[in-house]
C-alpha cells in the first residue's frame, strides 16, 4: 500500500497540532475572566487563522497530488472515509471564516492588540451588530464541535485500520 508524501504528512500533521490549540482554547473562552481572555482570543484566533491557510495550501497540495488509494478499502470504507475527510476540509476553512466575521460582528476586528501572529492587521468588514455576532458565534460554536465529532471518526477509522483490520493505513500517515 502506498503511503502519502511527506509534504501531505507535514501538512497533516501541523493541522493536527493546530486544532489542538484551537479546540481547547475556544471552548474554554467562555469560563474565563475577562482579564484573562485576551491571551486566550489570541491564541485562538492565530490557530484559527493559521488553519485557515494551512487547510487551503493543504487543498490546493491534495488536488495536484491525489491521494493514494487503497484497493483492498471496500467501497463502504472508501465512501465513508472521502466523506469524512472532505466535511473535515469544508469544516477547517469555514470555521476560520466565521471565527474571523464573529469577531468582526462583536466588534473586534483582529487587528491592533490581537493582529495576527502580533504582526498582520486585519481589515474590519462589518459594524458592531451583536444579533449578527450571536448568530455567527452559534455557527461558529456548533460547526466547532462538529470538528470534534469529524476528529472522533477519524481517530476511530485510525484505530480501526490499526488494531482491527491491520491494514497499515496509519503508517501511510506517520
């Protein structure tokens, strides 16, 4: 079975290390003090935004170097996994976007204190409107743990693959 290039393992891999820093960081917001927010946003929203670009340079990688199949996948597998992988796709560049028009929403363009990487002012698209911020946080909030459930059935499918049909799918990755 052919594995994946090492630019689509390096790809992988730094998505994983980000949405470990996202995910946290963005459901624990809400508990903090306000004294202690700031760092938290930042964290979150440079993760985010990195994601962000990660994902797309990652999409643009994968369209010009398909993956490796696997003949021995039985179609139902094969089917489910391109699901999962490509919700997991849609799911990693909206949810940057909605995160960033959020902010905006609630009147906090990133920029200033929280620009990105400390460095990279980013321009303010709306007004303050917090109806719309409220929307936009329930979006963004619930397609948050729609990652965590697509994560789920990934971690699940690698698992799976390793100790059920020890099939090498996760040395493909690693």
């Amino acid at each position: 079975m052919e594995g994946y290039s090492s630019t689509a393992k390096w790809f992988h891999w730094i998505t994983a290390g980000l949405l470990f820093v996202a995910l946290p960081t963005g459901f624990v917001i809400q508990h903090l003090t306000d004294e202690s927010k700031g760092a938290f946003y930042a964290i979150h929203q440079n993760a985010g935004f990195t994601i962000l670009i990660v994902a797309a340079l990652r999409l643009f990688w994968r369209v010009r170097n398909p993956v490796p199949l696997d003949p021995a996948l039985p179609a139902p597998l094969r089917i489910a996994a391109t699901a999962v992988h490509h919700l997991l796709y849609v799911a990693l560049i909206l949810q940057p976007v909605l995160g960033f028009f959020t902010t905006n929403a609630y009147g906090f363009p990133q920029a200033g204190d929280t620009a990105y990487l400390g460095l990279i002012d980013f321009p303010k698209f709306m007004e303050a409107n917090e109806g719309v911020g409220n929307t936009l946080l329930m979006l963004h909030t619930w397609l948050g743990w729609t990652i965590v459930a697509l994560l789920c059935l990934h971690v699940a499918a690698v698992i799976f693959h390793q100790a059920i049909r020890k099939d090498g799918t996760l040395l493909r990755m690693i």
